[in-house]
C-alpha cells in the first residue's frame, strides 16, 4: 500500500508540475496585456508602463519569469495580483471557502440523489418511472447552468420572492452567530440547486448502467443460482462492484468544479473562485492566474489520489496488481 501510494504522489507532483508550466506558456501567449489594460485607453502614458511592466517582472524573457515564479511558490509567495496589488494567496483563500460550500453542497446532494436514483432505475428496468427519469436526466443534462440558474431567479425570486436572487447574505441585516449561518444557507439554496441538477444526471447514469452491467456478471447469476437472496446480493456484491465508477465521477467532479461552477457563480452573483478566476481572465492579471490554475491542479491531483486509496479500500486487488 505504501509503495502503491508513493507512485501516485509522484506522478501528482510530476502532473502539477506540467500543469503549472503548459499554464504558464498558454497564459503570457494569451493575446492582450495586462499592463496596458490596468493602464486603460485614455491619455496612456508610456513611461508608466515600462514602469509597470519592470516592476512585475514582464520585461524578462518568459523563462526567467516561470523560474522566479517557480521559485517563490517554495517560499509560500503565489505573486501580487496586478489588477488589485494583494497578495494572490490571501484573495484565494477569501474565495476559496464560498466555493468549496457551495461545490460540496452541490456535490454531495447530486452524489446522493443521482446515485440513489441510479440504483432504483436499475433494479427496475423498463419500467415507466426508470423511463421517465432517463428522460429527465437528458433534459437536464442538455440543460446549461446559467439557463437554468436565470430561470429559478425568475420564478422562485422575482415572481414567487421566496429566495434572494444575488449572493452570499443580507449585506444590510449583517447577521452574527446562528443567524449568519441561516442567512447563508437561505442565499445557498438556489445556486446549489442549479449546480446540482446539471451533475445528478452523471451520477444516475453511471450509477445505473454500473450496477446493471455488474447485475449480468457470471459470479452474480451463480449467486442467484445457488439461491442467495436478492436483497444480499445487490447489498453485499452488486453495490460493491458498482460503485466504483461513481467514486471516479464524484473525485473527478469535485476537482474541477471549482472551475466549473463559474457561470453558476455570475448568474447568482456569488463571491467564489469561479467568478473570481473570469475576472482574472478578462484582466489577464497574470499572478492570479497562475495563481487559480495551481489550485486547480492540485485539487485535482488530490483528488486522484484520495479516488485511487478509496479504490483500493473498496477492491483491494487494485493495489496488489500495482505491486506486481
């Protein structure tokens, strides 16, 4: 196990690594500058950005600029955003945490349902509901988030007023203690609602198809042969089996929803990472980028890593195939 983990957490390293330098090259071959846009349109001084552009380092050739980056990241410094003049670390990890309440929430409720769901629809196939809710997953599925989010604004905020339609809380009660908590959660439904509908989808099918394909294996029909339960059967064999590739979905989707969860945070005017990260590009604020792109690689190096070890818990063959 040791030996299985090590080789992933090198092979992650290796993946940041590449992730951090391939981001690098794409974001400085990005047309635009960002020196020239912090420094607008109207009456440019050029002096002012050949200042600029020396004080953060953009007159180097690129290769120093990605060392010296590479270089201050061991030293706990991610860079200065440009546009703001904060530190990158200190504004990341202030939108960080609305992010992760609002991609867990939505994660773990998609997770859920779409799993659950999954598994009824294929212990009754044919039937009219597992057809109804195929329908439903597709309509979903082809259904894009910020559509979605506009329309829950429109009918359960303008028109219905039971929910706020932009962000994280009340700015004028400024509630403390429990009621902040309520306040928060109040503002959290919609938005997690909209992300949710569009990843349960993944997790039904998947949950779905896993556990009929694992239904039809031969050790299954020679449990049902030898007159084992049902009931046992799907608890102790089939979901075992089955759940496998939904472990890979969720650890897949909760590494890049950070990202993907961007649209849903501008439609609903939510202080995260994602809406954060838009704005970086549209400034092409360099540090920041880099900045959000590392958190996104190792997130989704992590969660590869922790995929792989519940992998091995759940079916332990996999570690001792790796030892070979």
């Amino acid at each position: 196990m040791k030996s299985y983990l090590g080789k992933r957490i090198v092979t992650a390293v290796l993946c940041v690594f590449l992730a951090l330098l391939f981001n690098f090259i794409i974001i400085h071959a990005a047309p635009g500058n960002p020196i020239r846009i912090l420094a607008g349109t109207d009456s440019v001084n050029e002096e002012m950005i050949a200042e600029l552009t020396q004080k953060y380092g953009l007159d180097q050739p690129a290769y120093i600029q990605f060392f010296r980056y590479v270089g201050n990241l061991f030293k706990g410094d991610m860079g200065v955003s440009i546009y703001t003049g904060q530190p990158v670390a200190d504004e990341i990890i202030s939108k960080l945490g609305p992010t992760l309440l609002l991609c867990l929430t939505s994660s773990i409720i998609a997770l859920i349902l779409g799993t659950l769901l999954g598994i009824f629809c294929a212990r009754h196939v044919g039937s009219a509901l597992d057809s109804f809710l195929g329908s439903i997953s597709y309509l979903f599925d082809s259904t894009p988030s910020f559509w979605l989010g506009l329309m829950l604004i429109l009918v359960f905020a303008s028109t219905l007023h039971l929910f706020p339609t932009a962000g994280m809380f009340n700015v004028r009660q400024n509630a403390e203690g429990f009621a902040r908590v309520v306040d928060v959660l109040y503002h959290l439904v919609l938005p997690s609602t909209a992300l949710s509908l569009t990843l349960i989808p993944y997790y039904f099918r998947i949950a779905r198809t896993s556990v009929i394909q694992v239904g039809n294996e031969d050790f299954i029909t020679t449990l049902r042969g030898a007159g084992m339960r049902e009931d046992r059967i799907y608890r102790k064999y089939v979901f075992r089996n089955a759940i496998l590739p939904v472990v890979t979905v969720f650890g897949i989707q909760l590494a890049y929803i950070v990202s993907g969860s961007a649209i849903v945070e501008i439609v609903f005017s939510w202080p995260g990472m994602g809406s954060y990260m838009m704005t970086a590009i549209s400034r092409r604020d360099y540090p920041t980028l880099m900045g959000i792109y590392l958190v996104i690689s190792i997130s989704v190096a992590v969660m590869m890593i922790v995929v792989d070890v519940v992998y091995t818990y759940l079916d332990p063959r996999i570690s001792r195939s790796e030892g070979k």
